[in-house]
C-alpha cells in the first residue's frame, strides 16, 4: 500500500439506514464524507448453491432481490449452512429497503446498563430522528400519532395477561386529515434509505466507492480498507473508519482483523409465523399494511412481542412462491385474503441459535445447532389464539409456521457495548483497544425487551456522529 497517499479522515463502511442516520448527523458538521457503498451490477453472477434455500424463501417485500442476496453471500465470502436462513443484501440501503416498518419507541429498557449520560444523549437522538422524519406514533412527549383501524382497537383488559402496546410506524405522518395509515403514500412516505437520502443528503459532500470491503488491517495509526468491486482491488486509507455493515458482515470484518476463529453466537429473535381466519373482514387498500400494535405479556414483557397485519397480496405471492402446491388455490387465496390475518411473534433473543465462525481461509461460516423450540413456541401461540378467541377476533382455526432460525432479520448482539474481551466496544461504539474503528450498526447490542431493534440502532449511530465530531 502506498502509504503517501492522504488519508481520509473518516471513512463510513455501507449505507444502511444506520449508515445514513450517521451521515445526516456527522455532515450537519462537516464539509465532506467519503463511504463504501457497493451497488454491483450481479447479472454476471455465477449461480450460488449455497444460499438456495434461502432465495427459495424470500419475505415478500423482497421479492425480486434474489441477485443481491446472492451477491451478499458471494462477495462476502459466506458459507451459510442448510440448518440456518440469516438474509442479507448486497446493494444501495441493505436489509434497511425491506424493514417491516416498525420501531418500538422503549428503547431504554435495553441499554440500562449504559451510563446516564449515554442513554439521556441516545434518547435526545431519537426523538431527533422522529422529528426530522416527521415518524407516526408516540415516544415520550413526542406524539404523532394516527387513527387506528377498528379492526385493532385497544380496549383497557385488565383481566388478561396479555396488552396491546403502541409502536412508532416507519412512515411519515402527513397522510391527510383524518391521520389513517391506509391514507400514507406507500412510496414516498416510507423511512427508506432512499427516501431519506433524497430528504436529508442529496445536496451534502458524499463520495460514494461503489466496492465492497474485503478486510481491514492496521497501518500504523490509521487503517487499510481493502476493497473489490468484483473484478479488481482498490484500497482505502483512514484515520477512522465506522462500520455500518450490518452484524453479519461487520462482525466478520472485525473477527477476520483480529484472527479470532472461535465460534461467536448471533443473538436474534426467533420468529413464528402465523395465519388466522376471520368473519369480518379487515379490509385496507395498501400494498402491504404494517401492524398497528403489538401485543405482548403484560409480565415478563420481554418474552415475546406479536404483530398483526391483514393479508394483501404480496403475502399471497410470497406463500405460493415456496409452498408450490399451493399456486393454483392463489385467485381463492386472493379472493379471501381480507379474512386473514398474518402474524409474526418475535421471541426474545434467549432463544438465539445462529453461530459465526471464521474459517482459516477468511471466509464465515453461519450454522445452527439442534434446538427445539416448539414448545415455547405452543406455549405463546395458545396464549395469543385464546386472547383473540376472547376478544372475537378470530374464527377457531389457526397455523402456525416456524420459518427457521435467522428467518427474523434481525441480527445483533456480537460486539456489545460494554461487553467482555476483545469483541466488544466502548460508550462511544470504539472497538476495545482500537480507537479508531466505530461500530454503529445492531452488533452492539441486545436486543431483549425490543423485539424491533432499528429505532435504539439508528438513535445511537445519530449520537456517535455527534461524539465524533465534537
Ligand atoms: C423483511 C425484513 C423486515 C424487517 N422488519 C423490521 C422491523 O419491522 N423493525 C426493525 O426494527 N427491523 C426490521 N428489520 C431489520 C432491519 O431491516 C435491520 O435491523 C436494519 O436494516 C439494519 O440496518 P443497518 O444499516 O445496520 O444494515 P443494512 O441495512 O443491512 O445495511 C448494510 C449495508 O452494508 C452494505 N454491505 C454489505 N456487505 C458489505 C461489504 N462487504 N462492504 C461494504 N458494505 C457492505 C450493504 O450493501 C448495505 O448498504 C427487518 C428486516 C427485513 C429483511
């Protein structure tokens, strides 16, 4: 490496919306930024054996994306096993342009170890981000909120176990008088990466290297950022780098840079897909409507969260897609779809069962172990079916469907702060002896009570910024 080259003085690895949320913050005081940021062309790719059973399986927001899914698991030198569905997405946004658009708004109870002035500065942050944003819902005194539908209305159940529980909505709450999420433009109202580039970052001083990070080594003070753009290597020099890569591909950067080849655990939250049928119809006329609350135990409330959206047709395709005996019933399904209801439980990340392991030739390896989890699972999807049951809901029929391990998407926990030995970071997100590598994205947390992690993720990568350009 020539070393005569200038150094950057912060170079931003990936343009998540964890990625972007920094920029906005980090431009507010400076002049000029520079990020990897790959968007390849994939057409030339080979096809990846390997990652089949996962582009087989594809949530219906992401449908279509198949080429950047197996561009991630490619370039990224990832060899994920049959027993594990982790997703990934090599392009402009990342997983950040499929999120589900839902934040829960208790970001604190996660980061209670943290000092005082830590979570007081994350939730300034926070409610920054929904300000600029103009987000649907309510978070302290912030309250944007929006008329719910009435097939979810939350009544006060004081005898049940179970409550409803408000969230913060990843869209824009401009969406006419009556405030109904059905009113939101469906494209230009989202918080998507593009969206909140055009909105925040399009006038600032970025230079975008469309490449993709191979390693990291030391150079001295500063560090070397080897990069591909698939046909030839470049590479970058800086004073600081802040990795926005996403867990997967961030804790294999900083594994292969500190030669650490012991099995690391993947925190996450195990999710169980259900469909129940209904009498009344819960009509929208959205392509794909997010939950509007989310119901969880009023005790122990970390141990699940569920959601509930009303089938559209997206969901449809994406069934038939993977269930092919199911195509010829989609016009009866699509017919019907206002009479399902779909729902995710995310478990709490106790019930993690994803693993990383760097192999000697740089590669990851990504596996589960046996681990069965059906019971845990009956236990809370008949406590869910009989409070619906109770509030009549539901007709007496349900299914229930365990997608696998990873097939959550949300990946976290790896480098947490505050966390022992050398895969850790510091309060102000600097990997432990290596002041200036910076971690924002969800490696450096665990994610326990909130089961929709992107808010805490993006309300802390906005107060690095701040801490970095202090
Ligand atoms: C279908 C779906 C639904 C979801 N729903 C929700 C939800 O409702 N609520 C919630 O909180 N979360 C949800 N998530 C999770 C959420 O999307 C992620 O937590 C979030 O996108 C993480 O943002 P990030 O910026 O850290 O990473 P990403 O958005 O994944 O961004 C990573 C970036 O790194 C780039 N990259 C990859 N490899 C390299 C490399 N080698 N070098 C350089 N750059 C690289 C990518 O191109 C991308 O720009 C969902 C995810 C999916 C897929």
């Amino acid at each position: 490496m020539n070393k005569k080259i200038k150094p950057i003085d912060v170079l931003v690895i990936g343009s998540g919306l964890s990625s972007l949320v920094f920029l906005q913050s980090f431009l507010k005081k400076r002049k000029k930024v520079e990020v990897i940021s790959p968007n390849l062309n994939f057409k030339k790719l080979k096809q990846n054996n390997l990652v089949k059973h996962i582009t087989k399986i594809l949530p219906p927001q992401m449908i279509g994306a198949d080429q950047k899914v197996k561009g991630y698991f490619h370039w990224n030198n990832i060899n994920l096993k049959e027993n594990c569905k982790v997703f990934g997405s090599m392009e402009f946004g990342g997983l950040s342009n499929y999120w589900g658009l839902q934040m829960d708004p208790d970001i604190l109870s996660d980061i209670k170890n943290l000092s005082f002035k830590v979570k007081k500065d994350i939730s300034k942050s926070f409610l920054e981000i929904l300000k600029e944003f103009n987000l649907a819902g309510k978070f302290k005194n912030y309250e944007n909120s929006f008329k719910r539908d009435n097939f979810f209305l939350i009544k006060e159940q004081k005898k049940n176990s179970l409550k409803f529980e408000e969230f913060i909505v990843g869209f824009k709450n401009s969406f006419g008088k009556r405030k109904k999420i059905g009113a939101a433009n469906e494209v230009s109202d989202k918080f998507t990466p593009e969206n909140f580039y055009k909105k925040f970052l399009k006038k600032k001083n970025i230079q975008f290297h469309n490449y993709f990070v191979k390693k990291i080594k030391k150079q001295g003070n500063l560090i070397e950022v080897v990069c591909s753009n698939g046909n030839s290597n470049k590479s970058f020099l800086a004073k600081k780098i802040v990795l926005g890569s996403g867990t997967v591909v961030t804790t294999k950067i900083i594994l292969d840079y500190l030669k650490f080849t012991k099995e690391v655990k993947l925190k996450h939250h195990p999710r169980l897909f259900s469909l129940y049928l209904t009498k009344k119809k819960w009509s929208n006329t959205m392509t794909f409507q997010p939950s509007q609350v989310h119901l969880k135990p009023k005790n122990k409330t970390e141990l699940f969260t569920s959601d509930f959206r009303p089938g559209n047709k997206l969901i449809i395709d994406s069934i038939t897609k993977f269930k092919k005996y199911l195509y010829i019933f989609k016009p009866i399904l699509n017919f019907f779809r206002f009479n399902m209801i779909f729902s995710n439980t995310l478990l709490n990340s106790k019930f993690s069962n994803i693993y990383l392991k760097l192999e000697k030739d740089s590669s990851l390896s990504i596996y589960s172990k046996y681990k069965n989890i059906d019971k845990i699972f009956k236990q809370i999807s008949t406590l869910v079916y009989n409070f619906l049951r109770k509030e009549k809901k539901i007709l007496p029929i349900k299914l229930n469907y365990f997608p696998g391990f990873g097939a959550d998407f949300h990946y976290f926990g790896t480098l947490q702060i505050g966390g022992k030995g050398k895969l850790s970071v510091n309060e102000n997100c600097q990997l432990l002896n290596n002041k200036n590598i910076y971690i924002i994205d969800g490696s450096i947390f665990n994610f326990s009570r909130n089961k929709y992690p992107l808010g805490l993720i993006l309300a802390n990568a906005k107060r690095v910024a701040k801490v970095l350009t202090k």
